[in-house]
C-alpha cells in the first residue's frame, strides 16, 4: 500500500515531491471518488470528483457537514482505503492519520503507544524512551508516560495520539478532528503547539474540523465540502498572520463568512 | 523545544507566591483568569495545563490487603461450609441408606493419602491433562491464527470444529479406542479433539472481535504482515487468547476423566480410582475421587487462569466488573 502510495513520485530531485509537475506537491487529489456499498440499489456515492492539491508545508483545513465523506477522504490519502476512480498521489511516502477516535493501543501505556510509533518508523531502540518522553512534554502531558489508555480522560487520550502520529515522523500530516473533545483552553494550548511543530518541522497538514473559527485560527486555506455527494464546495485563502489567536478580529470576520457558506450548504441539502 | 519546555515545567512551581497552598479549583479559575486576558506564556500555559490534567486524573484507593484477600477468600468457603452443613443434615437424617458421611469420605482421601495411592493418581492424571494440553495449544492456537488468514479454509473447517466442540467426551472414546486400542495415546486423543477445537474456535473469536480501528492505527503506523501480528494483532486479542485456553483446560480436563474412566486399559489416574470405586459399590470412594476432581478443577482455575485473565483486562481497564 505504501509503496504504491510511493510510486508516483518521479525520481527524487532537488525541488522535492511532485517535481516535473507545474507546481509540487505533498497530496495529490485527482477527480477522487468513492462509493460505498457492493449492490447497485443500495450503493451510496460519498464522494464526487474531489480535487485537491496540497503544496509541501501547506496547511490545510477541511470543512463540511456531518457525514459529508471528510473521514473517508482522510482514509483515501493514508492510503487505508482505496478510490472507486480518480488518484490519491502521497509522493513524500506513508503519511501519520490521527484518527477522529484517539484509536491508542490499550494494552499499551501512553508512553509505550508513542513508542511503538517510534519502532514502526525506524528509530533506535536507545532513542526511543527519549523521544517518547519528548514529545509527551510537547502535548502537555510530561507525567502520562506510563499510564493507562484507560487511566487517561479523553482529552489526554486524543493528546497522547497527536504525539503518537508526530512520533511516525511523516512529512505528512492528517488529523481527523483531533482536538473536538478537548476544552476551549487546552484546544487553544494545542492549536498554538500544532502551529509551531507544523512551522517548525516544516510539515504538511490536512486537518478535518468542523469548527469553522478552529480552521480559520490554524490553516492557510480553508476547504468546504459540500454534503451526499462530497465535493469541494469553495476555498478561502487565510491571508493572516501566525500567530493568530481565536479572538482576533481577522479570525473572527472570516469565520463568519465561512459560516454563512457552510449554513447554505447545509440548508441547500436539507431542500434535496 | 523540547528542553525549553522542561525547563519551563521545573521553573514553573517556582515562581508562585510561597503561601498557603491553594485548593486546586480555586487555581484553575485564576489561571484560566488570566489567559482570557490575553497573557499566556509558557509558564502560564504548563501550570495551566498541568491543572487541567489534576482535574481530568482519576483518584485511585486501594483496599486494605488482607480485607480484600478475605473478601476474595469468604464466597468459596462460604459455600464449601454450605454444600458440609447440607451434606451432614442429609446423612444426619439418613436421608438415603447409602450415602456416606463427610467425614467417611474425607478417611477415604486420607487413607489413600496414607497408603501412598493417592499422589500418584493425582499426578498421572495432572500430568496427562498437562502434556495434553500443551500439545493443544501448540495445535489449537496456530491454527485458530491460520483459519482468521484463510478463509476458504475457514469455511471448510470452521463447521467441523463446532461440531466436534459440540460432541461429548464419551461419544469420542469408543472411536479412539477402536481406532488406537486401549491405550494412553487413546487417552490423548480424545484429550486433543476436547481441547483443540475449543481453543481453536476461541482464538479465531477473539482475533474477530479485534476493534477494527486498531487494525487500521496499526497499517497507518506500517505495522503489516508479521510485525502487525506481533505488534498488533497478538496482543489485541490476548484476552480472547486467555479465554480460549482456559476453556480448551476445562474441555481438556473433563475429556481426560471420561477416558481414564471409560477406556478399558488400567491407566492410573483418578479416573482410575473412580472406576475402583463404582466397580466395588463403594460410594465414599467415588465422592472422593469426584472430590479430588473437582479440586483440581477449581485450583487450576483459581490459582493460574483467573489470575492471568484478570491481569490481563486490568491492565486495559476492563476488569470493573470482576476484580475490585
Ligand atoms: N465503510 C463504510 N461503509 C458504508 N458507508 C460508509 C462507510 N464509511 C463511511 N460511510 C458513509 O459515508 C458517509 C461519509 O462518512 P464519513 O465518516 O467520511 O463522514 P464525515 O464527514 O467524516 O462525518 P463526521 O464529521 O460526522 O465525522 C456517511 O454517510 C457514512 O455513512
Ligand atoms: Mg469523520
């Protein structure tokens, strides 16, 4: 699967991913869609000629109606699934999928889940209990080390699973609503991490949301999907500058708009 | 980064007010105060977060040792004392002309204790249910792996097993018996068409009931092929794993007495002792061979199985109901 993830990514050159394309890229989406469902009659399309490309470091925030098909898209690009037609083109190789469930191991302790991430990239044994312990720090969490999946509350679990996907070490990151369980403070503590590891590690981020001012505060383009079948409704460029803050004006004079549209989606398939 | 943070997280206790201790409520209010305001800096944000997760932690208590040892202890002696008292009413008031006394049956025990027959029963027949049931699990486990992986194989052999499951020990001797002769590989035969179905049927179960989503952290991680078994796959369905062995000794140990009973070969064992004690009409011998039997029953599940499968769902929180 990962290597036919890897497969399209022409011979490695100094431009990076997607060289001998007009533009690189991280992600690749070309007229994607997908239906579930084997019988004809009882065949569902949840998504309908998506495209979408993502610049390597770009980050890109995903929103749309409940049940619009963002999941299943975040499934497609980690390659866990596959399209019924179109492409899914990952050049940098396996991204790290944070699930929209904390999906940690639980015969495993927080630190030992980040571990066995660090294992399945490659890291040295001798490493790991470092950098575990790290990134542990690095969402907050510097005594979970060694508890319980279920000795966390939920927030801390979805917390310990943004360690575990930074811990694959991908260039690629995509995160399925990651922070819906957390509280407004710790969500602001979190967004104002992601921001700096994404700057700092120079990753690319797809991140599913359907907080509209949350997509706003964090990503340089806001998608909107429209619902059954799911296609890229509009695009936002968010023109401000980092850091920004949930309450600053800018975030919030967007957000509204954002809103306006994704309420028209909402109410446009309501009438159908 | 990382090391700035530690810092932070060290330094951060340090520059509180040296005062009373403040009730961790009051500390979230006001550090919460203060961000709305708009003044969060690293320091800020660590004690802040670190007062959340105060919140968000469990409390644990433990019990007193000895009070949960005699709590465990108390229901299994009560109803021992129980099934005595009803036992000595029964025979007090010669309820049936041959029923024996407790205390006929424990001089039973103790005087094939004394004259040296009962250890080696007691052994032999262990010993049987023991290799039996390594050679099972050795059978049943890997190929309860191999049925999940091949599914044409599954369907062929899938019905099979629950059907041999589903067959009683006695019904199996004459087979093995006709087939093998009277003699000890009889014995393990039917031990192994007990136990290995059952342990087969219990592994493919608990490799089913792996939540899917695991499945798929672990193929988003790399974790395919062997890595995901050993990584993954194994230890998701360990408690099934637990489960199926332990009913695969169950279904071991019962199939092993039908046949030491059963099977016409003198073997010595306990099933032995209970065939003397039908064949010379004497009731007390039998209750103590039923004893002993269900002695070990109740001892290899309580001192090895119980144990093993209540770590096993502690550690993964799902032991509420069984263990506190
Ligand atoms: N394996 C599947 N089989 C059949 N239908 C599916 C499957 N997975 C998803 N669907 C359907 O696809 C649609 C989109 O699901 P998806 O989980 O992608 O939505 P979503 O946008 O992530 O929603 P939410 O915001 O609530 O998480 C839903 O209608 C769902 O019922
Ligand atoms: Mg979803």
């Amino acid at each position: 699967m990962s290597t036919e993830l890897a497969t399209p990514a022409p011979a490695p050159s100094v431009t990076g991913a997607g060289a001998g394309q007009a533009r690189p890229y991280a992600v690749r989406l070309d007229r994607v869609s997908k239906s579930f469902g084997s019988s004809p009659r009882a065949r569902q399309q949840v998504l309908d000629g998506i495209g979408l490309t993502v610049a390597p470091g770009e980050f890109v925030c995903l929103l749309g109606a409940s049940g619009c098909g963002k999941s299943t898209l975040l499934n497609l690009v980690a390659g866990l699934d596959h399209p019924t037609s179109g492409e899914v083109r990952v050049p940098h190789g396996r991204p790290a999928l944070m699930f929209q469930d904390h999906a940690l191991f639980p015969w495993l302790s927080a630190g030992r889940n980040v571990e066995l991430a660090l294992k399945l990239a490659g890291v040295p044994r001798a490493e790991r209990r470092g950098r575990a312990e790290e990134l542990l720090r690095l969402v907050r969490l510097p005594d979970a080390y060694g508890k319980r999946v279920h000795q966390l509350s939920g927030g801390m679990r979805q917390r310990v699973a943004l360690a575990r996907s930074l811990a694959q070490g991908s260039r690629v990151l995509l995160m399925d609503e990651p922070f819906a369980a957390l509280d407004a403070i710790t969500r602001d503590l979190l967004h104002e991490e992601l921001t700096r590891v994404w700057r700092e590690r120079e990753l690319t981020v797809l991140f599913v949301t359907h907080n509209v001012r949350e997509a706003v505060r964090l990503g340089q383009r806001v998608v909107l999907l429209s619902s059954r079948p799911g296609r890229v409704a509009r695009e936002w460029d968010v023109d401000l500058p980092y850091p920004r803050r949930i309450e600053d004006s800018g975030v919030t004079s967007l957000a509204r708009e954002i809103t306006g549209h994704l309420h028209e989606e909402i109410v446009r398939h309501a009438r159908h | 980064m990382p090391a700035t943070d530690t810092e932070d997280s060290r330094r951060g206790p340090r520059h509180e007010p040296s005062g009373f201790p403040e009730p961790p409520g009051q500390d979230i209010g006001r550090t919460a105060g203060r961000t709305a305001g708009g003044a969060g800096g690293p320091d800020d944000s660590d004690e802040m977060a670190s007062g959340l997760d105060a919140l968000e932690s469990p409390v644990s208590a433990t019990a007193a040792t000895s009070r949960r040892l005699l709590a465990k202890a108390a229901p299994p002696l009560a109803a021992v004392a129980l099934v005595l008292a009803l036992w000595q009413t029964a025979y007090a008031l010669n309820w049936s002309a041959t029923l024996p006394s407790p205390a006929a049956v424990w001089g039973e025990l103790a005087g094939a204790w004394s004259d040296g027959t009962l250890l080696p029963a007691l052994g032999h027949s262990l010993l049987r249910c023991l290799v039996g049931f390594a050679a099972s699990a050795a059978i049943g486990v890997p190929l309860g792996l191999l049925l999940t992986r091949m599914a044409p194989l599954r369907t062929v052999l899938g019905p099979i097993l629950s059907a041999v499951q589903s067959l009683p020990a006695a019904a199996l001797v004459p087979v093995a018996v006709i087939a093998l002769g009277n003699s000890e590989s009889a014995v393990y035969a039917v031990v192994l068409l007990g136990a290995v179905p059952s342990i087969a049927v219990g592994v493919t179960t608990a490799v089913d009931q792996i939540p899917p989503l695991l499945l798929r952290a672990g193929r988003s991680m790399g974790a395919g092929g062997l890595r995901g078994a050993v990584h993954i796959l194994v230890p998701a369905a360990l408690p099934g794993f637990v489960a199926a062995l332990r009913q695969g000794w169950t279904f071991g140990w019962r199939a092993l007495m039908t046949a030491e009973l059963i099977t016409a070969t003198p073997l010595p064992g306990i099933g032995r002792m209970l065939d003397a004690g039908r064949q010379g009409g004497e009731l007390s011998l039998v209750l103590a061979s039923v004893v002993l039997i269900l002695a070990v029953g109740v001892l290899v599940e309580s001192a090895l199985f119980s144990p093993v499968e209540r770590r096993v769902l502690r550690s993964r929180g799902l032991a509420s109901a069984a263990g506190r």
